[in-house]
C-alpha cells in the first residue's frame, strides 16, 4: 500500500509500505536527539499506522526509500504504537506479492559475554563491565572500545594479585550499546543467586580536560565510594544506560567515565589516539587496579 491510502479490509494482513521522505531526511540525526525515536519521529507515520491497527492490520513492512535502495527500510515512530513492524531490504521487497503467505518471526541469536572470574578470600564479589564497541568518529572519544581496552589491561596488570573480593571481568558483546548482552548476563546473576558489591561499567575514554566522574543512580553514594580513588571524583546522576535494568533488579550500579563531555568534543587537540592509549589508559588501570585490591 501508500501511505495515507484509503484502508480496506486489512484485518490480519501485514501492510508493506515505502520509507517516507520525512523518515528518510531525519536518517542522519533522529536518534542523535532521542535514541529511542520518542522526541523526533515520524507523525504522519505514526498517525496512518495508527488507523491500521485499529483496522486490525497483523504489522507492517517497510521498503527502502528510492534514494537508497541499498538499505533497509525504516520509520521513525512512537514506541507506544500498537502495531508491530520492521524494515526489510531491497530483495526481500522486490519479492513481496499481494495475498502472499508472510511469516515474521522474532529474530534471535547467541549474544555472547566473556566473563573471566579472579576468586577472593570473601564472599564479597565486585563486577567490572565494558562494551566491545569501536571508536566515533575519528579519536576524539573511545567508547565502548575504551572501556574493553582499560578492562583487558586492568586483568593484565591484577594477574597474581590477591583481592579480598571475588572479581568477574565481564566483555559485552553485541551491537548498539551492549543492551543484548548485558541483559543476558544480568538473567544469568539472577539465576546465579548472588548479590555483588558492585556493578561497574567502564563508559567512555577521553576527551577534554575534565576530570573522571561516575554516574549513579539519582546521585546514590554507596560504603565503597568512600575508599580509594573516589574523593576527587564527581558523582552524577545515571541518565539512560544499560545499567537501568541492573538498577531495576536492586543491584548497586556506577558508571565510570574519564569526560562529561566525552561525545560532544569532537577532533579535540589534546585528545589523540597516542594519548588515550597511552597517558590515559595508564592513568584509568592505575586507578582501577588499586580499587580493585581494597575490595
């Protein structure tokens, strides 16, 4: 169908229907305003959708916009849209007939975690996590790729040291921000029965002058704050992160990151690929190694 199409009898059909231009045009910056599409979507879209569901269309497909046949379709719409739909590719399209047959099954895969585990002396245990992410943009700001390199260090440099605590490395795999993963392990702790001390995630590396700074959720300081290392360091509030669902669990959580404005500065001069692999990642094993012991 077109949008805005008069709507027939589409109960328990699924609806194929072009990219808009509007979806097209915000491709490049919709989910840099809201990562989840609620402040920048497609209203037109979301209003026609609508009426589909109430007609009780089964979901709907979208084609790749003419501009870009190679890729996927895609409208930006409300997470609050009652009707379920996904993109398809320029194949798939193409081999789509009316009163065709159509399966749409959920996709699943193996969104796997590597955890390596350093047994302590306690029963207390501590959880440090990163994302296996690259980098944005050119040097300006090492993210998920970051906080991989500090933790692969930081279990280079704890290699023979005794912990009081028990202490799991955890490496995120997946795409996006870790989301798969990180709630696939979360299922596991659950599952496992324990509660650890902490959830640390380690976010962002560089950039600015800023000094290190941890989120927490709504500006919770918890008893290990106040050991080593974090009498210099500002505390913020969590914003939206794969932490949330921790949280929601009851599990302590901070985020560590080395900027405030880390993804902001962009091709900053201090912060080039030789100093973030160097002088700061020296800087975060240091400091996280030594926490580490008094755990």
């Amino acid at each position: 169908m077109e949008w805005d199409a008069p709507i027939p009898d589409v109960a328990g059909r699924v609806i194929v229907l072009p990219t808009t231009d509007v979806s097209y045009e915000a491709m490049e910056d919709a989910y840099e305003i809201d990562y989840y599409g609620e402040v920048l979507n497609d209203e037109a879209a979301n209003r026609y959708l609508t009426k589909l569901a109430e007609a009780n269309a089964a979901g709907y497909l979208i084609t790749p916009h003419p501009d870009a046949p190679e890729e996927y379709g895609f409208a930006y719409v409300s997470a609050a849209l009652r009707l379920n739909g996904a993109g398809v590719d320029r194949i798939t399209a193409e081999s789509f007939q009316d009163g065709q047959t159509v399966a749409i099954e959920p996709f699943t895969d193996e969104i796997p975690y590597v955890e390596f585990t350093q047994p302590g002396t306690t029963d207390k245990e501590v959880i440090v996590m990163a994302r296996l992410e690259g980098s944005w943009y050119g040097d300006h700001a090492l993210t998920g790729l970051g906080g991989a390199s500090v933790l692969y260090h930081t279990l280079q440099a704890m290699d023979d040291v005794e912990t009081d605590a028990t202490v799991r490395y955890v490496f995120l795999n997946g795409t996006g921000d870790g989301y798969e993963s990180s709630t696939h392990y979360l299922q596991m702790l659950q599952d496992r029965g324990t509660t650890p001390r902490v959830i640390m995630l380690l976010d962002i590396l560089g950039t600015g002058e800023t000094n290190r700074f941890f989120k927490t959720s709504g500006m919770t300081t918890y008893p290990f704050m106040e050991g080593i290392g974090f009498g210099p360091v500002e505390v913020k509030s969590l914003g939206v992160s794969i932490l949330d669902e921790y949280k929601q669990a009851g599990f302590p959580v901070i985020s560590v990151n080395d900027s405030v404005t880390a993804h902001n500065d962009v091709y900053t001069d201090k912060d080039t690929i030789s100093r973030l692999s160097d002088e700061a990642m020296r800087d975060h094993v240091k400091w996280l190694s030594e926490w580490l012991t008094l755990q």
